[in-house]
C-alpha cells in the first residue's frame, strides 16, 4: 500500500492541475488515511522515501502526505492503536527528526514542523507512560550540537515543546477533570526547563530567535483558556531573568521578534485567578515599569538603540509598538502597584520605594502613556485610548489605571497631563497634507482609512475626559464647557487646514457635553422655544460659528461646518440667524467639487428654519449666493446635487415678490427651457428633471401654479417627443411629483387629468414604482371629490390588470396551460426582486384608494366576480406567503 500511496502523493502534487487523474488520487488517498493500513503505510514511506532518480532527494509530496496521515492518525486514533504500534510511531518520529538534526537529508521544514506537532501531541497523550520524552527530545539537540548544527536542534526543541500546551487544549475532552488536573500539574512543572531551553536558543543561536519566542508565547498564561491559571506568568519571566532580554528585543529586534517579544510580556501580566499578587509578580511589575520609563526616549525624534546604533524611522517605530502594548497591559491590570503603589485588594503597600520614588514612578509612567498617545502611528496610539477613556472614572475597577490612584500632588500634576494628552490627540486627528492638497473628503487610501476610524475613537475618549474633567480648587469634577473653549480658541488661531478639519470634526461631537434641549422635544413653530444663547454654556458651542467665518475654505473645512450644524441643530432648536450664518460659510463649499453635494444637502436641510423663521430681507445675501452659483455653475458634479441646488435656490427665495419671482426663472430656468426641446433624449430629460427640481423648491402656491402653466407645455411636449425613451419617461414621473403639489385642489385638474392618462399608458412599459406614487398623490389630492370616483375607478382597474400582469399572476398555471404563476415567478425568476419596490408602491396606492374613495374597492362589480378589495387582499395575502417562503429558503440555505 505504500507504493499506491507515494504514486497517488506523486501525482497529487506533480499532476495536471484540476485533471482527472488528480482528482482521483485526492479521492483515494482521503480514503486511504480512515483505514488502519494508513498507519504501516505512511510509516514506511516515511522510513523508506520515494527519491529523485536523478538527484536521489526526498520528493516532498509523498513525504508531506504520508506525514500529514501520521499526524491525523495520531490526533484521532492515538489511544486505538498497541503500545508496540506507538511505540513504533514515536521511535519513528524521533529518527526522523535526529536526521534532520544531524544532515542535509531530514525531513523538508513543511515535513518537520509536521513532525514535531504530532511528537508534542505524543507526549501529552502518552505522559504517564512516556516518562523519559525529554530526555529523548534533549538527545535530538544533542545530536544536532555534535553535527555543529545546533540551530536545528534548536528549531525542533522549540517546535516540540511549544506545541505542547496547544495539544493539552486539543486533546482535553480525553480526560475527566481530576485527569485534567493531574496533567495539568505535571506539564506546569515543566515550565522551568521552557524557560531554560529558550533562554539557551536566544543567548546562542541568533537565527532560531524567533522560533524561540514563539516557542515561549505558546506557554504564557492563558493558553489553555479553559484552565487560566496554567502557563508561564510575569512572575515566572522575572525570576529567570528573561523579562530584560524581552525588554531588549522589543526596543532592538526585528519588527517580527519585537512584536512576539511584546505580545509575551504583555499577555503575561494579565492574569485573571482572583489570588493575593505574589511578591515576585509585584516586583515583576515594578521592574517592567521602570524599563518602560527608562524606555520614553524612544519617543524622541533621534534616539540610538542599546547597541548605540540611530534608530530609523521604522525601528523606533517597531519599539514604539511593542512599548505601548505592554504599558497598556500593565496599566490596564496592575495600575495600582504603579500608580498608587498599593497591592490591590489588600492594604499592604510596597515597602522598597520611598514616598519619592513611589510618586516619581507614578508620574513618569503617565508621562509613558502620554508618550505612546503623541506618537505618530496608530498602532501605537489606539491601545492608550482604553486607558484614557474610563482614567477619570469614579468607579474604575481595582486594577485598571484611574486618576483616584494618584496623591495629591499626582492629582495635581494630572491636569497638565491630560491637557497635553488632548492637545496630542488632536494632532492624530490630523489628515496627511498630501490628502489636504488633494482637496477631496474621502479616499480609499489605507491611511486614510484608518486615521478616519482613529478619529471617532479620540472622539469618543475626549469626550469622556471632558464630561469628567477636574475642577479647579473647590470645583466639582466635569467643567467640559472650560474644555470646548479651549478648542473653540485653537479654531479661532488655525490657519492649517488639517488642525481645522480636526477640530471641527471633534466639536460636532462635543456638542453631546452639553445638556441642551433637545430639538426633538421643541417645536419649530414655536420661536419662544429657541434657546438663550447664554444659557447654560450655548455660547460656547454657537460660538463656533462665528469663528468659522474667518476660516480659510477648503472642501474640509465646508464638510466640518455642515457636519458641526448637523450636529448642533440635532440638539438645540436653533433660531434663523445661526443657520443663515452658517449657511453662508457653507454656500462657499459650492465652488469645490469634493464639498459641492455637502454643502448643497446641509443647504437643503438648513432651508425650512431660515424660510420660517427669516425675512426675505435678511437672507437676501444668502439668495444672491446661491443665484449666482446657479448663473455660472461650472463645479463638476451629479445631476442630483445640481437639482439639489436649483430646489434650494428656490426654497431660499420664498416670499419674494411676484416681479422678483418672475425675474428668478428667467435667470435660471431659461436656459433650460430652451434645452428642454432638444432632440436629444439625454439632454432633454435631464432638462426635464432639474426643471421638476426647481417646481419642488416652490414654496407658495400661487408662484408655483403659475410657474407650472409656464412649464406644462414645454415639458409636455418634450415628453411626446421622446415617449418611448426610458429615460425620459422616468425624469417625466419625477416633474409629475413636483407638479401635482402645485395644481388647485378645486375638482380634477386639466394637467391632473393629462398626468393621469401618461401615467397609465407608460405603467406598463415596465417596472415603475415611481408612477405608483405619482398616482397615489393625485387620489389623495381627490379625497372626497365624488366626481372623480369614475376617474379612479377606470384608473385603478387598469393599473390593477398591468401589476399582476407584470407578477404573472394569471388564471393558467404551468400545470394546466403552460404558463407560469406569480408564486413560481417571483420564487424563480433571477430578476423577480426587481419587483418589490413596486409591489409595496401598489400596496400603498391600495390603501389609499381604499381610504380617499373607498366606492372603487368595495362595490359590487356588474360581472359578478368579487369586489377590488377582495382581490388585492387575495393578492397581498399570497405575496405575503411568496414572502415567507423564500425566506426560509434562504434561511436553510445559510443554515440558519
């Protein structure tokens, strides 16, 4: 069986991709390995290898197969087989890796790793009985040290007994607790000759550092999550001296053994067994928060590493990363011993420093924090935010770091801290300048990316810093007014478009800090409810705006006022003259193409308040902006942020003067008129739909009405003329919309009556939730007119026909005639879902033909066949079934 498993290997690896013959030896050899002759098979082939004719080498597929059998065998059926058949596997496993030690011949790196996983897996299952295992894992270093090539007995000690603790976690379910209990005591004591063979690798052998450092993070604490105090602690690393050369490698390895190094001294001081901190554990920490601060000058532009070599730019940054995780390890789970040093849960204090040295450490270890939080990168910031964000907490756990640690003195020093702290933060706010120069608001750039991710992070720990910030003297706790001044006044200072866009981003979310009332309890319509702009520190926040005036434009900074109104008016009900303020900084925006669909939607949201609230008087310079933009447009952008401004430029100028009025759609509206007639279906429609844009910013009735008898015949014709265009028909609908608000309400209007027979006779052109809609609006606009029962009863019958037309809702099913049903279509059909927007238009119209001239649903039909109601209530009730059905179709399918 050997030969057939090398041959199907040989061809599993050195065969036609995807072929036949290669598919057949997958399926054989997966096969294969569930028989027991796998076991005497892979053994051989391991023992006797397939070569090269030419070369002699080990061919690496049946090698690796035959490896990867040994090492599922061992995982599933280790306790099935005779101890002579596992003995035979481990003497096996052994000679094959004592080869590898010794010569050039062994096992392929892929092949040994193999090996040592399912040698680790060997001795926690064979550990009451394979009591001699580490003398025969010593011999293979041995062995390798003879042949002057200890690195590799090096690599195959650290692979063996770093997966150890993995296969503890793996094979677990094999054992009742008290067996748990027993192994788990025995490879604890192993922990000491852990430590002694990595220390002997990183003093000696430099090549197999990493595989040593890996080797030791499999070890430390928490490796087998079910049993948390198993493994390697801090204690355990000071004792033997290793947490300083951890320390060393973090400021001066490479970026891979940096990491590992800092990974390993973090995750060994989080240890969560509620149990008295031992005196050895206190000292660890101690220690490791001194090498910390002793380590600040990294932080620096130029620094030398221990070996007095500059460090780059890349290498500090390296060091950076891994200091800034283990500070934050230490000051998330044994900040009391640092900054208060007071062993938690206990009274007892650390007798070895002076009152001194004990408020030196404090404060220098906050300066760490500061340090790891100023510094340009993000991987080493982000860690420290945790920390800053539950610092002032009142109630902060026992071990997390909590300014109520400090002395009084150490409070005291805290306020400069954390003021520089938020100045640093507002500096990793900041965009790249070559983003600013760019003048655009996103990017798929990766930096950006993650600074925009880090930024609401800031924001979120600057805005729990400010909401418990300390009072002066005799002050409580919380003076977050004191905090946005201070912001407010950088604003009013910048010139650099970077600070300022992370500024304005930061104040919109300051804005939550204040207890305002809120918009969403006041109503608009009520001027008294606007608040005094002295109360309760509102000034401060509406101050903004006034500083925003002097600020230099850029794309950035258009989005950071719109986004700090957005969020200002979300919370306050402000009056007309701050969004008129604000929208005149924001109308500037128009001229940029990033900012222009911005600065036209806050423009958009700002108009009900300012049209309210303001005379025409006063928001005359805001109108002659926006007409002016309207005039000579030449920013790039969509058609909708181009109809966006027409409505708003509209909206604005509400109240004007009949003259006035006229005089605006001249100047505006001309132009497009003229392109309204085009021939070319492209340009008509988009003519068609700004013009249905501007009807919708119409806000009298009068103005609108008249500016709809101007534009009807134009439109109308336009509309003839390119009827069987889709495009055109769809900006069509959308002018109808805007059209109908402004038609008298007095009976059915002729224009009404026109929309009407359009909309019929392109509903069934295709699918068009948007006609639904249109005719929705002309029956609510008819409520109670008995003459226009007629009307809707002849309407709704034949958009009733075309819908369950469209959702091949017919008397003939597959079965009897062929044809498809609705429930086989919408259930079937790749493009059925294209359907839902209109099935849930026509179910409105529905219910509003039902509740503006409910005589169409509900009358007796002259054919006997039930009423409308009954009809579409059938209908709904088999969509809703449709429904039902393809969501659990899909559920099974997603296994939910």
């Amino acid at each position: 069986m050997a030969e057939q498993l090398a041959a199907c290997a040989r061809q599993l690896f050195e065969g036609e991709s995807g072929s036949a013959e290669q598919r057949t030896a997958n399926v054989w050899i997966m096969q294969f390995q569930q028989h027991d002759e796998a076991w005497q098979a892979a053994l051989q082939l391991l023992e006797m290898p397939v070569r090269d004719p030419l070369t002699h080498q080990t061919l690496a597929g049946p090698e690796l197969v035959a490896m990867q059998i040994l090492r599922l065998k061992t995982q599933q059926e280790w306790t099935h087989i005779s101890d002579q058949q596992q003995q035979a596997v481990r003497q096996t496993l052994l000679k094959l890796l004592e080869i590898t030690c010794v010569a050039d011949g062994g096992l392929s790196p892929v092949s040994c790793r193999i090996a040592c996983v399912t040698l680790a897996d060997i001795v926690v299952k064979s550990c009451k009985t394979w009591t001699g295992w580490k003398n025969d894992v010593q011999r293979l270093v041995d062995a390798g040290i003879v042949a002057q090539r200890q690195h590799k007995g090096a690599a195959v000690l650290a692979e063996v007994l770093g997966a150890i603790p993995l296969q503890i976690l793996a094979s677990e379910r094999m054992w009742i607790a008290d067996e748990i209990h027993q192994i788990l005591t025995l490879f604890q004591a192993e922990v000491e000759e852990v430590m002694t063979a990595v220390q002997m690798i990183l003093s000696n052998i430099p090549d197999e550092r990493s595989n040593a450092l890996r080797c030791l993070e499999c070890w430390i604490v928490g490796c087998v999550p079910t049993h948390e105090a198993f493994g390697l602690t801090a204690a355990h690393l000071f004792t033997r001296g290793l947490i300083d050369e951890l320390f060393n490698i973090v400021i001066s390895g490479n970026e891979e053994q940096a990491q590992l190094a800092a990974g390993i001294v973090a995750d060994s001081f989080v240890f969560t067994v509620p149990a008295p901190l031992s005196e050895t554990m206190i000292n660890a920490v101690l220690h490791s928060g001194l090498r910390l601060v002793e380590a600040i000058p990294v932080f620096r532009s130029d620094v030398r590493s221990p070996t007095g070599e500059m460090m780059t730019k890349e290498q500090q940054t390296t060091a950076c990363r891994g200091i800034s995780r283990i500070a934050c390890s230490l000051a998330m789970n044994h900040a009391p011993i640092l900054l208060w040093n007071q062993v938690p849960g206990t009274q007892a204090t650390i007798g070895s420093f002076t009152p001194e040295q004990k408020s030196s450490l404090s404060m220098q270890f906050l300066e760490l924090l500061l340090a790891c939080s100023s510094y340009d990168d993000i991987d080493v910031v982000q860690p420290t935010l945790e920390i800053w964000f539950f610092f002032l907490e009142e109630s902060s756990s026992q071990s997390e770091a909590s300014w109520q640690l400090l002395d009084a003195p150490g409070k005291e020093h805290v306020v400069s801290v954390l003021s520089r702290l938020v100045n640093a933060l507002i500096e990793r706010c900041k965009y790249p300048q070559w983003f600013v120069d760019k003048q655009q608001l996103v990017s798929d750039d990766l930096e950006i990316e993650a600074i925009s991710d880090l930024r609401r992070e800031i924001a979120d720990t600057m805005l729990s810093l400010f909401s418990k910030w300390p009072g002066g003297p005799g002050k409580p706790t919380g003076d977050y007014a004191s905090c946005v001044k201070g912001i407010c006044q950088m604003l009013s200072n910048g010139k650099d478009i970077a600070l300022i866009d992370a500024l304005l981003f930061l104040l919109s979310y300051m804005v939550e800090l204040f207890d305002a009332i809120s918009s969403d309890s006041e109503s608009e319509d009520d001027p008294e409810s606007f608040l005094d702009p002295e109360s309760g520190g509102i000034d401060v926040l509406l101050g903004v705006l006034d500083r925003a005036l002097n600020l230099p434009m850029h794309p950035l900074v258009i989005n950071g006022v719109a986004q700090y109104l957005r969020s200002l008016s979300a919370s306050l009900a402000l009056p007309a003259s701050v969004y008129l303020r604000a929208s005149m900084i924001i109308c500037q925006g128009l001229q940029y193409t990033a900012s222009f669909p911005v600065a036209v939607q806050s423009l958009l949201h700002s108009s009900s308040p300012i049209t309210k609230y303001s005379t025409v008087e006063e928001r005359a310079s805001l109108l002659q902006a926006l007409l002016q933009f309207c005039s000579t447009l030449q920013t790039k952008t969509s058609q909708e942020s181009e109809g966006d401004l027409l409505e708003v430029t509209f909206r604005i100028s509400s109240g004007v003067s009949d003259a006035d009025f006229g005089a605006l759609c001249s100047t505006v509206l001309s132009n497009l008129t003229v392109r309204v007639q085009s021939g070319n279906p492209i340009e008509a429609s988009n003519s068609v739909y700004m013009l249905g844009r501007a009807l919708g910013g119409v806000q009298d009735q009068q103005q609108g009405s008249a500016l709809v008898d101007q534009l009807w015949p134009v439109v109308s014709a336009c509309l003839f003329q390119h009827k069987g265009d889709d495009i055109c028909r769809r900006a069509g609908v959308q002018f109808f919309l805007n059209v109908i608000t402004h038609l008298q309400k007095e009976g059915v209007h002729p224009i009404e009556a026109q929309i009407l027979d359009v909309c019929l006779w392109w509903y069934r052109e295709g699918i068009a939730p948007d006609i639904l809609t249109c005719c929705s609006r002309i029956v609510a606009r008819q409520r109670n007119n008995s003459g226009f029962q007629v009307s809707a009863e002849q309407t709704f019958e034949r958009l009733l026909a075309d819908f369950r037309g469209k959702l091949h809702d017919v008397t003939g099913t597959a079965a009897d005639g062929g044809v498809q049903s609705m429930e086989g279509f919408l259930s079937q059909h790749h493009e059925a879902d294209k359907m839902i927007p209109e099935v849930e238009q026509f179910m409105k119209l529905a219910r509003e033909v039902l509740s503006s001239v409910p005589q169409v649903l509900t009358k007796n039909r002259s054919n006997g066949e039930p009423t409308l109601y009954w009809v579409c209530l059938d209908l709904a009730t088999r969509l809703l079934k449709v429904d039902h059905q393809v969501q659990n179709c899909f559920c099974s399918r997603v296994g939910l």
